[in-house]
C-alpha cells in the first residue's frame, strides 16, 4: 500500500511540473489570448501622426495622433529661403537635417542604408511647399515604406527634375496625379507616416526621374540667393 501511495504521489508531482510548459501561453497571462505561433499578427501603438498603421515582422503597428500639430516647432540655420527663386526650399524657413543623404547606418529594421535623400524636422504638421513648377506625376498613402508622398516632375534648366515628399501626415495630401503645381504650393503637410523613425519630411531630388542627388548640395546651387 506505502509503495502504491508513493508511485501516485510521484505521478502527482510530474505533473504538477510538467502543466506549466504544456499549457498554452494565454494561460499564464491575461494579456495573451492565443498562442503567439498561432498569431497572424499582432497590435503595437506607438506615437506618430494621426491613426495609420503597417505591418513589420508580423506586427501590425498603428500610429495614434497626438494632442495637436507642432508646425515649425525647430528652425535651425541650414539654408534661407527665396520666396522670388524659380527653385526654392521646400519650407519657408530653415529647419533641422536629422540625416544626409548617401550611406548611413539604418534607423530601423528596413531603412535603408544608403539614404537617397534629406530628412528635414520642423515638427509635425509643417506645411511643404513644392520646389519649383511642375506636375504631380505619383501619389501614395500609408501602406508603403514612403507612407504618404507625392513625386513631382519639373524642368529646371532644361533637365528633367524629380522631386519626390515622403512621411506625409495621413490626410494632409494637397494635390494628385496631373495637378499642375507652382513652385511655393502646398504639397501637403510633415507626418510621420510609411517605415519611419519620427516626424519628418523625407526630400529626395531625382536627376533625369532615375539618378538621385543630393537634395542639399542641389537646392544650395539651384535657390537664387
């Protein structure tokens, strides 16, 4: 009887060890519903501009809007604008590079790192203003790593000039395919949109619609003082 106790308390024991790693992850906390293999994907608010979401290694990510738009929050001496120029910047005023253009390290998981463009940071809600006369040629929203962006082609100087506004605050697009744009018109406003680290206008200038340049060293020849 003693040895027939001792084997179902052993039994007992074994599976009292064993029932915390075979059951499913949602039983150990209130916060899992699932197993996390089982998942499709999953939810991660993080701060940005108003409500938009993409997907990352599974993750669904959706941006939540904050308290209000901080338009030129930061100038910094980077350039001063014309507003009589042909070409001109694409704000008013200088603001902030937070990253140049050409081989960098990568920001985040699926940045990349050869840059082809500027970052420029005047705070969320700055409005863009296109750099010269031209035509809308593509648009896009969120979805995409460039989030919500428009592409405009001009000819400046005889070539044909590409200058593409990326991270865009969701809504804020001013203008679509085939508008015609004056140079100083809104483009839309700077968000925080597609596969990107904070508030920011992404400024990429485009050389024959394929060869990318450096948007600083080129706005620095192009603007009239």
């Amino acid at each position: 009887m003693r040895t027939g106790m001792t084997t179902a308390i052993g039994f007992i024991a074994v599976a009292l060890f064993i029932a915390p790693f075979a059951l499913p992850a949602f039983a150990q906390s209130g916060k899992q519903t699932r197993p996390i293999k089982a998942l499709a994907s999953q939810t991660l608010t993080v701060g940005a501009d108003e409500a938009s979401s993409s997907a990352r290694d599974g993750y669904s990510i959706t941006r939540s809007a904050p308290s209000g738009l901080q338009p030129y929050a930061q100038t910094a001496d980077t350039f001063t604008n014309n507003p009589n120029s042909p070409v001109q910047w694409p704000f008013t005023h200088g603001v902030p590079i937070s990253s140049g253009f050409g081989y960098r390290i990568a920001p985040c998981f699926g940045c990349s790192s050869y840059h082809e463009g500027i970052d420029m940071t005047p705070g969320i809600g700055t409005p863009i203003q296109a750099i010269a006369d031209g035509v809308v040629s593509r648009t896009g929203n969120p979805g995409g790593a460039l989030g919500v962006y428009a592409v405009v082609d001009h000819v400046i100087n005889g070539q044909k000039v590409s200058s593409l506004y990326a991270h865009m605050l969701n809504g804020s697009l001013a203008v679509k395919v085939g508008d015609r744009v004056k140079v100083g018109g809104l483009v839309g406003l700077v968000g925080d949109t597609g596969m990107s680290t904070g508030p920011h206008l992404h400024l990429g200038i485009f050389l024959d619609g394929t060869r990318a340049v450096d948007p600083l060293a080129w706005l620095q020849k192009e603007v009239t003082p």
